[in-house]
C-alpha cells in the first residue's frame, strides 16, 4: 500500500433493491433493539434544509453510536464482476444535539470523555452489517479511494 492509497471496505450486493425494503427489513429485525429511520431526500427545498440528498436509513443505538446507509446503483460496466450491482455505503452519522455541542466545544479532551462514556461501537456496526448480509448476500471487498486510484483505472477494452 503506497502513500497516496486509501483503501475502504466496501459491501455489495446483486440483487436488486430499494432503501425501502432496506429500512422495513431493519425495522423488523432490529426494531425492538434499536431505532430505525427512514428519510426520503425530498424535494430541492428540503435538500437544502435538511443536507440531504439521498434516500437515507439511520440506524440508531443512542447519542454516540449512530449508522446511516444509503444505497448507489453500479452499471455492469462498472462493477468487478461485470453484473449491475448495488453498494451499500454505510457510515457513521454525526452525533446527536448536545454530544455535538460537547465534542466541538471540548475539542479532544471532550471527544475522549465521549469515547469512554459510550466505548466502541464495533458490536452495533457489525451486527447491522450481520443481519444485512442474511437477507442481501453481502459481499465485502476492498476498494481503493485514494489519489492513486485516479492513475489505476482499469482500461476499457
């Protein structure tokens, strides 16, 4: 891995889905355990308010610990295995009202009071990503995001 790599997991999926089912599906599996939230981008006026621009499932333990997925439809001449896929991007959602409050205004001191509070996350992200993998086929892959992907693209043939 060179300096002006960065490689990320990405999890991808051939079958054909909406963020929709995504969230239903979640609700019904993990309801009871944590909150669940759809969020539809609407139109550009809601855009803007509310910065997002994408459909959107938040996956919520508490304050600290939050997931959010969104979903981007891959052509066949595009993917790896040269079928029409799916990529679940999943990611941490910022913190909630007054845990944003306190990491900006406490700088580190702050984040790392936080982070002893709440502790690691790796069980919650993990488990969402367990009980996607049961009803999608998950299948993970590194993918390099760094500068150096500009300079490795694969040549059309």
């Amino acid at each position: 891995m060179g300096f002006l790599d960065k490689k990320i997991t990405g999890y991808y999926s051939l079958q054909k889905v909406t963020i929709k089912d995504i969230g239903d599906f979640l609700t019904e599996k993990l309801g009871e355990k944590y909150k669940v939230k759809q969020f539809d981008k609407g139109n550009l006026g809601k855009q803007m308010l509310s910065g997002r621009t994408e459909d959107q499932v938040l996956v919520e333990k508490n304050g600290y610990h939050r997931m959010v997925i969104a979903l981007s439809d891959i052509p066949a001449n595009q993917s790896e295995s040269g079928k029409e896929e799916v990529m679940f991007r999943m990611g941490q959602a910022g913190l909630n009202g007054f845990l944003r409050f306190l990491r900006k205004e406490t700088g580190l001191i702050g984040a790392g009071i936080l982070k002893l509070i709440y502790g690691s996350g790796d069980d919650f992200y993990y488990e969402i990503i367990n009980v996607l993998s049961e009803k999608y086929e998950l299948v993970e892959r590194e993918v390099n995001v760094g500068v150096s992907a500009l300079f490795n693209k694969k040549k059309n043939k």
